[in-house]
C-alpha cells in the first residue's frame, strides 16, 4: 500500500512539473502551484523520512521519464533531432 501511495503522489507530482516545464503561457505557473500543493499534502500526511525520501526520488525520476518521452514525441511528431551543440 505504501509503494502505491508514493507512486501515485509521485504521479500526479511528476506529471504537474512535467506540464509546468513545457508549456509556455502564463497556466504553466498553476501547474508549478499544484505539484507544491501535492507535495504539501504528501509532508502532511507522511511523516516518516523514508517515504519522504522515496517520494522525492520517485518524483525526480519519473520527471525526466516524461521529459525524456514528451522529447521523443516532439521528435517524431516534427521529423527531425535537435541540433547539437
């Protein structure tokens, strides 16, 4: 239950950081406000260090899965790489 709880938080975190990254307007600052308020509420309710620990790791890693993904995506849908630098 606890490996569930961390992933799910971590999820929802992951997924607003995701969404605040790669949009452009002004929404992406509500995105930033809500994964905040979703790691908030994670603190509150868990208290111990080590599932605060796992949330943040799980939380950074799926971060830069779906950056990674969301790249790939980008590269597809257009057809070409990034140029390097």
């Amino acid at each position: 239950m606890r490996f569930l709880t961390v992933l799910g938080y971590s999820l929802l975190c992951a997924g607003l950081l995701s969404l605040f990254s790669n949009i452009q307007d002004m929404l992406k600052y509500l995105f930033s406000l809500g994964a905040l308020y979703v790691g908030i509420q994670f603190f509150r309710r868990h208290e111990s260090r080590g599932m605060r620990i796992a949330f943040v790791v799980t939380t950074v890693v799926l971060y830069f899965i779906m950056a990674v993904i969301y790249a790939v995506y980008l590269t597809l849908k257009t057809g070409q790489l990034p140029a390097p630098a």
